[in-house]
C-alpha cells in the first residue's frame, strides 16, 4: 500500500491517516508513505516534515517515508517535472493500492503515464466545493478512484450532492487509541502544575489551528465573555499558530479584549492527551468544513466535556455527551459554565460510549475495505491476462 500526503502540517486528517497507516502496518500489510511536500508554510509557521509528530511516528516504527522536495507557500501545483513524476511512478509501481490523504495528491495522481493502480481517497471534510473537487471528479471519471472513505455522515452527503457516485462513498467514522487518550488524574494533576493552574480551577481548551474555517474570533470573543463571568478560568488554546509568534492572533485578541493570565498559548504540543486530562470542556467553534472533529472525540475520551457549534457530524458526535451552541459568543460561555456544572454527570454517560470512537475499530474497517479493493483489482488483472 502507498500513502500520498500532500505534505506533512498540523491538522487531524493527517493525524487519522497516519494512525490508520500505523494500525495496519502492526496487522501485516506493507505500507510507505509519499509526501508532495518537505515543508508546508501555513497558519503562520513554517512546518518541516522532518519535525512533524505524524512523520516520526511513522518512521520510528519502520515505514518507509520519501518526499518530492516541494515548498508549499499557497497555490495549486500545476505541473510536475520529470524527476517528481518517475519518483512517483516508482512508488506506485511497488503498490498494489493507492490511499490518497484527501483529494489533493490527484493532482499529482491524475497525470498521465503513471502506473495504474486502484486509489482509494481518504475525504474528511463537508465543503467539497473549498477542496480539490475537480481533480477527485477526474481520478473518478478516469477510473483511477475505486472508492472513497468518509470519516462522517456529513461527508457522504456532501460528496454525494456534488457528483460523486454514491456506490464510491464508503463511511468510516473516527476513532482514536482509547489507552492514550482517557481520563488520568496524575496527568490532570501535572498539566495544571505546570501552567500554575489549580485543581479547581475550571478549564477549557481549544485544540484548533489558526485557520478562518475555526472561526478563532469567535472563539476569543466566548472566552472573553466567559472569563469576565469565572475569573478563576483559564483558557487553553493549542495548534498550529496559537503561539505567541502569531502577530494576528495577537491581533483578534486585543480586538476580543482577551488576555492576562487565564490566557495559556500554546501552539503545536504533542502530549494532547495531557491537555485534555487537565481540561473541564474542549471547545469547538467553527464556521465549516469539519465533518467528524478530532479534538471533540480526543478531549470526550479524556474526559472534557465537549461544547461545539453544529457543524458536519458535531451535534451526533457528542449527542448525550456534550453540548451544541449557536454562532453566538455569550450563549457559547454560558454553555461552557454548564459544562463545567455538569462534568461529572456527562463524563457518567460517556462511559457506555467509549468503544464507539475506538481507533481498533476504526482500522479493521479500512483493513477490510482495503481487502476489497485489493481482491477486485487482482480479479480484474487475471482477467485480463
């Protein structure tokens, strides 16, 4: 099997995609990995492969990962040289299936000449019309595209209205490592040490990276409003430009009269388990585009309670659990005061929940989807013969 990134950045697609590649690396399939992209410049940071979490996790654990060299800044690619091109013709050459991290590498896999092999593209969105929708609309009609994963209902519906067959659209919903991310006391107990936060403090984090779809300035209105009702709060804000670096951020802030010491900047970590342990309620504020958040189901099994905005599969994914708000900043901090009051209730009700969002789950249904694609495309083959 071979993976193709558009490159190596902050965000939870690639995050799933590469757990996804990890778990059926550990169940016997061989897997490497193509990146168009050595280094992403985006939400205020320049991200380097090499430094990226989802990169070292799998190369320490032995799947081959080779990259173009390209310099991502903004824009479309719209040609290929020679050498990009039989690069990836040697790495599509050794694979029998194709995983496509979203739609964007078909612009790389649609050019002519490259081996053909079955591509099954990895959709996690629900605004096709903001993605690569021409260049998945082509692998399809081309016949490269032999199926499509959705990580949410939301997706399937989307895609779907906007002309990809309905028999491509697959749905499988996120999951994440139910070990790593859980309650923990000690590690509750450590993140409030280090940010000189105390244990009955309410918290809430928001894991997002510094993008118009997150809609931040609403985001740092709520906190605003809600630090001037819990003066003991604190807000934590983490991803890629929420750092002190980011003059905009810094920006919206002051426009949101937000700031002092209930205000932690985190940026980019990679202990989130830790942070939503010490966490009362993860916060979700988008405007569009999510389709099955990472960070509700992250923080939810950790124990954060989650509030969120009804975007993609939000409002199903923590109904029972969580709340939903409106677009509005004053009924999105009262709707976090409630959380907080209704921790230990909500957490209860959770509990049944938990295998739902299982990263084992997860895997063995791209394990058996995979074994599908793989199955037809060998039939096909010896029929050909």
């Amino acid at each position: 099997m071979l993976s193709v990134y558009e490159g190596f950045f902050s965000g939870g697609a690639r995050i799933v995609h590469s757990d996804v590649v990890l778990g059926l690396s550990e169940g016997g399939q061989h897997h490497r990995v193509l990146s168009m992209h050595s280094e992403v410049h985006r939400e205020a940071t320049r991200q380097r492969m090499e430094n990226d979490t989802c990169y070292r996790k799998l190369t320490a654990a032995g799947v081959p990962v080779t990259a173009l060299g390209r310099v991502y800044a903004g824009g479309d690619p719209a040609t290929f040289t020679g050498d990009e091109l039989a690069d990836t013709a040697r790495a599509m050459a050794e694979a029998d299936v194709i995983l496509s991290l979203k739609e964007q590498p078909l612009a790389l896999l649609n050019q002519a000449g490259l081996p053909r092999r079955p591509v099954v593209v990895g959709l996690h969105r629900s605004d096709p019309e903001n993605q690569a929708l021409e260049d998945l609309l082509a692998g399809i009609a081309d016949g490269k595209v032999a199926a499509a994963v959705c990580c949410a209902e939301s997706t399937r519906a989307a895609y779907e209205a906007a002309g990809v067959p309905g028999e491509l659209l697959a749905v499988i919903p996120n999951g994440v490592d139910l070990i790593r991310f859980r309650p923990d006391a000690a590690r509750r107990l450590a993140v409030r040490t280090e940010l000189g936060i105390s244990e009955s403090a309410p918290v809430v984090v928001f894991a997002a990276r510094y993008d118009a779809m997150k809609n931040v300035p609403l985001f740092l209105r709520a906190a605003a409003e809600w630090l001037s009702r819990e003066p003991q709060g604190h807000v934590l804000m983490c991803g890629a430009g929420m750092s002190a670096e980011n003059a905009g951020l810094l920006a919206e802030m002051a426009s949101a009269g937000l700031g002092g010491a209930g205000v932690h900047l985190l940026g980019v970590r990679r202990d989130m388990e830790m942070l939503y342990a010490a966490s009362d309620v993860v916060a979700l504020t988008s405007a569009w585009g999510e389709a099955a958040p990472l960070c509700l189901i992250e923080g939810m099994m950790c124990g954060a309670i989650p509030v969120t905005t009804d975007v993609g599969d939000s409002a199903s994914i923590v109904a029972g659990h969580g709340l939903v708000t409106p677009f509005d900043a004053g009924a999105i901090a009262s709707a976090w005061s409630e959380a907080v009051a209704a921790r230990t209730e909500l957490g209860s009700a959770l509990a049944g929940s938990r295998e739902r969002f299982s990263r084992t789950r997860m895997i063995a249904s791209y394990a058996a989807l995979l074994d599908r694609v793989s199955g037809r495309a060998t039939r096909r083959s010896r029929a050909g013969a």
